[in-house]
C-alpha cells in the first residue's frame, strides 16, 4: 500500500511538470514545486533549486516547510558544493555524509552549515533538458544514505523528478517564444489591413488611385516623424487632418508634382 501511494504521488507530480503551457506559469512557484515534491517523496528534510543562466546563478528557489534552511544551505555553496558540482559537471552528485566532507575539507562552508541544521547526507541531481543544462536540485537528508540501496533509488528518483521539471521549463520557454513571435505577427498583420483601410478610403474621398493615397499617407508620416500605422489609425478615427493628407497627394492641386502614370 506504502509503494502504491508513493507511485500515485510520483504520477501525480511528473504531469504537474508537464504542465506548464499556459500564460499565467510562475517560473518561481514551479521551481518550489519542484522542490516540495522531493521532500514529499524522497527521505528528505529539505530540497533546493539553483537556476544557472550562462554560467552565472539566477535563482535560488527552496521548498516551502524548511525553505530558510534550504536557502542558506544553498547560498552556502558560492564557494563549492553539491549543487555547483553538478551543474558544473552536468552529473548527479551521489548522496554523500556530511561529516565525511567535512573531515576530507570538501566543500568547507557548506559542510559546516548543514552540520549547523542537522543534515547528515545530501546529494544533487543537474537540472537539464537534453544538453541544456538550466540548474541543479539538491537534497539534504536527516538518515545517512551514501553507499545504500536506498540513497542509489533516491538518487534516480531525484534524477527524474529534476528531468521532467527540466523539460517542463524548457517547453514553456519555447510556448513563450512562440507566443511572442505570434503576437508580432498579429500586430504586423492589424497594422498592414488599417494601412489598407486607411488607404482605400482616402482614395475614394479624394477620387484618386489607391496607390497615389498610399503615397499620400507615407510622405505624411515621414514628414511628421510618425509610424505608417499611427497615421492610417488616425485616418480612420477621423482625427487626420484632411487638407494636409491632400497636400501630399501626388498629381492633384496642391499636392507635389506627379510622373507620368
């Protein structure tokens, strides 16, 4: 019964990482998320994430029941620890005894502080996406786990739960590059059919080719220093002035001299 409802929780936890293609995604609460899940399904007192963006650290998120604890452990490790190790090496870090690197001087300040709350193991899984490395997550454990059965399932388990994660955040980067690049094209499109509107119905007030009132509204921009689109937006609300539209249409009296058509 213990295993079926850690598995249901384990389900449940890897399609809440998929979901992440939707406008209102919090990166931060993912990313807590994530680290609550390790603490509710590992043997884990708390649980950390490091996110990494070229090199440099853009965030460092923990979980929710012990996240000062988390937090000063990870911002414990500027100078070495699990999480960078991982990241750098893009390897999980296998669970190792605090005290151990403590006596071996193995990342000295970290060990000394997780001493300070108690944590007798800890390891670290990379945060990736196929080659793309976006961080590292870090666990620290009340039991020793090193050299176990149990550390070397936590540490897959960890692994997983950091992979779909990884790949969740991926996929939303994508959606909101994709979103992006749809919206410009949308704003481009609005902009291109009120030029056209704009365009047609000055060419039919003034009689004109729809052509010389495209002319018209392009040297009317340019000379005021204004976006096409702003100029056929006027037009259209009725706030353009119309006589000095007219003075650069070409061909017609007052506006600039035409060639030959």
């Amino acid at each position: 019964m213990h295993h079926t409802t850690r598995e249901l929780r384990l389900a449940t936890a890897l399609v809440e990482a998929a979901d992440t293609l939707h406008d209102d995604f919090d990166s931060a609460d993912y990313v807590r998320r994530l680290a609550d899940r390790c603490v509710e399904l590992l043997t884990a007192r708390a649980a950390g994430v490091m996110l990494v963006d070229g090199g440099r650290e853009v965030s460092l998120v923990g979980c929710s029941e012990q996240e000062h604890m988390a937090l000063d452990l990870l911002r414990s490790q500027h100078s070495g620890g699990p999480c960078l190790e991982s990241y750098g090496s893009g390897r999980p870090v296998p669970p190792v005894a605090v005290d151990t690197a403590r006596a071996a001087s193995r990342w000295p300040e970290f060990t000394e502080r997780a001493l300070r709350h108690d944590i007798v193991a800890t390891y670290a899984v990379p945060l990736r996406c196929r080659e793309q490395l976006l961080g590292a997550v870090n666990v620290f454990t009340p039991v020793p786990l090193d050299g176990s059965p149990d550390g070397a399932t936590e540490l897959l388990m960890a692994q997983l739960l950091a992979d779909c994660a990884a790949h969740g955040l991926r996929n939303n980067m994508l959606y909101d590059r994709c979103r992006t690049v749809s919206g410009q094209l949308r704003q481009a499109l609005s902009s291109r059919i009120r030029v056209e509107q704009a365009k047609g119905m000055l060419a039919e007030r003034w009689q004109v080719h729809p052509d010389r009132a495209f002319t018209a509204l392009r040297r009317y921009a340019r000379s005021r220093q204004q976006a096409l689109d702003e100029v056929a937006r006027a037009v259209l609300s009725g706030t353009a002035n119309d006589s000095e539209l007219l003075r650069d249409v070409p061909g017609t009296s007052g506006g600039p001299a035409d060639g030959p058509s």
